[in-house]
C-alpha cells in the first residue's frame, strides 16, 4: 500500500523535477493547427527508434477548411555525430485541392553533392559546410538549445535551393495551452521583410519541443500548438506523457 501512495504521489509531482527527454528520443507528438479562429485539422510527427546511427523521422498532416483539403507526408532519413546531424534522404508528398507536388532530396556528401528533385525540376547543388532538410533541422536546433549555444544560423535545402535560416532568441516564457502549462524559450525567425513574421517557442522540460508555432503573414495567421507528446526511453517504457 506505501509503494502505491508513493507512485500516485510521483504522478503529481510538476514536470520540471522529471529528467528532460532528449531531442532524439523516440518519440510521438500531435499538433493541432488552426487558420485564424478556424481549425484546420492535425499534424503528427515521429521520431521512431534508430536502426544502429540511422535515424527516420516522418510528419503526417491532413488539414481542412471547407472545400479545400492539404494532406502531407514527409520523412527525414539521417545520422548522428557527437550531437550533429548529417541528412541522407528527404521525402516530401503533397495531395489535395490545386496541384499535388512532390520533393526528393539525396545528400551526397561523399560526393560532395545534393541531388533535389521539386515539383518534376531536377537540381543538383553543390554539398558544402553543413546542410540540413526541412525535417531534422528542428531536431538539431532543439540539440543545439541543450548546449546552451546563444547562435542559431542553418542552410537547409528546399525547393531545389539552399536557403539561409537564422533565429533571435527572445527570452523566456509561459506558455498555457489546453494541454498544459509550458515554461518555454520564445525564437524568432529573422527575415529582411516585416511582411511575415514566424516565431516558435520551445519548451526545455520537453527536450526543447515546439510547444507553440506561429506564422502571419497579410493580417492572417497559422499557428500550431501542442496537443499531446510521448517520449519512450531506451528501456522501451513511457517516459513521459502529455494528454490534451
């Protein structure tokens, strides 16, 4: 009977005295994404355990507003070392109201090469410095977050280019969401225009998972806000677990 007052007692202590889930973790976690006041749907990623050094992550999404419908699926082939992460294969497939469209990137770097095929255009870019795909870019920015790093620049490829990412970091704060209460580290996206504006906020007792996901632009706004997460650990048992 003492063991199992102790165990509920464990249940209610607050999240912050839990050890932090790290980044690669495999893990599950359900977005759900809205359009201004409007729900759209859901998205899901996940991150399933490596095979030797090779990781697969993969994000679904199907979303929706009236007549018009956008379902996705991505998945990020990479490997890990010494807390940096080299991409293999990218795989991005859209279908829906307008043009379906589909991406696919080799990363060559023995080669020296990225081969991208987008939209039926085929591209071959030079493979230089450190490069990252769309999908496990924000798994290294949440491994660079657990080193304290305080500069956050990435060339990540896409739409048969490499692009330059870098982030201000804003501070922290709270962050209530009908899944929980977050203590988070607030990003932004740093663009030329004022146009758009993307921030992100990253919460550390999560591994430093998107918590919160907002992008305006024109005076409309997608934003993506945690509905549940679940990390498993080495052992194969739940580490932790987030409910709506």
């Amino acid at each position: 009977m003492k063991t199992c007052r102790l165990l509920l007692l464990l249940w209610l202590l607050p999240l912050t005295v839990l050890a932090a889930p790290s980044p690669l973790a495999p893990q599950v976690v359900e977005y759900q994404v809205k359009y201004g006041s409007f729900s759209l749907g859901g998205a899901r990623f996940i991150l399933s355990p490596p095979k030797g050094n090779t990781y697969h992550y993969e994000m679904d999404s199907d979303l929706g507003l009236l007549l018009l419908s956008d379902k996705r699926k991505i998945s990020s082939v990479f490997t890990e070392d010494n807390g940096q992460l080299l991409p293999l294969r990218f795989i991005h497939e859209r279908t829906g109201t307008g043009k379906n469209f589909s991406e696919q990137i080799a990363f060559a770097k023995d080669l020296g090469k990225v081969f991208s095929v987008y939209k039926g255009e085929k591209s071959k870019l030079d493979y230089a410095g450190t490069l990252y795909d769309a999908m496990m870019l924000q798994l290294q920015f949440r491994l660079d977050l657990t080193k304290g790093k305080q500069q956050f620049s990435y060339k990540m490829v896409k739409d048969n280019e490499i692009e330059n990412y870098h982030f201000r970091n804003l501070g922290t704060e709270t962050v209530t969401l009908p899944s929980g209460s977050y203590q988070t580290v607030h990003l932004q996206l740093i663009r030329k225009s004022q146009k758009r504006h993307t921030d992100v906020w990253m919460a550390p007792d999560l591994g430093y998972l998107p918590v919160k996901f907002i992008h305006e632009e024109k005076g409309s706004a997608i934003e993506l806000t945690l509905k549940r997460a679940q990390f498993t650990g080495a052992t194969g048992t739940d580490q932790l677990a987030q409910t709506e």
